[in-house]
C-alpha cells in the first residue's frame, strides 16, 4: 500500500463504484496494517481522503 499509491486510488475509486462505503474502504485498510505494516495503512488512508470522490470522510 506504501509504494503503489496510483494502483491504490484506482482500487479505491473501483470498490465506490460498486457500492462498498467510505467505512467500509476506511476498515479494509486499517486490517492491512497486519500485512502491510502500520505506516503503509496511514499511507493508504492519506490516499483514501486524496480519492476524487471520497474526500476526507475516511478516518
């Protein structure tokens, strides 16, 4: 998540488009920080509040 920020706002707009929920989009993340690293989660919820639509409703 950390290093693939473009791959992760496309996958991000892709889960709005079919109807997941900023929460929902907030906890997939969030239990990424097992695998990930913790780091790498905050830099998928910076990414998350950057997405077009989403805005800053995520965190």
């Amino acid at each position: 998540m950390g290093n693939a920020a473009p791959q992760l706002k496309v996958h991000i707009e892709a889960g709005l488009n079919v109807g997941l929920s900023r929460d929902e989009i907030t906890e997939i993340i969030m239990q990424m920080a097992v695998y990930a690293g913790f780091p790498a989660a905050l830099n998928g919820t910076k990414i998350a509040c950057t997405s077009s639509r989403s805005g800053c409703g995520f965190v």
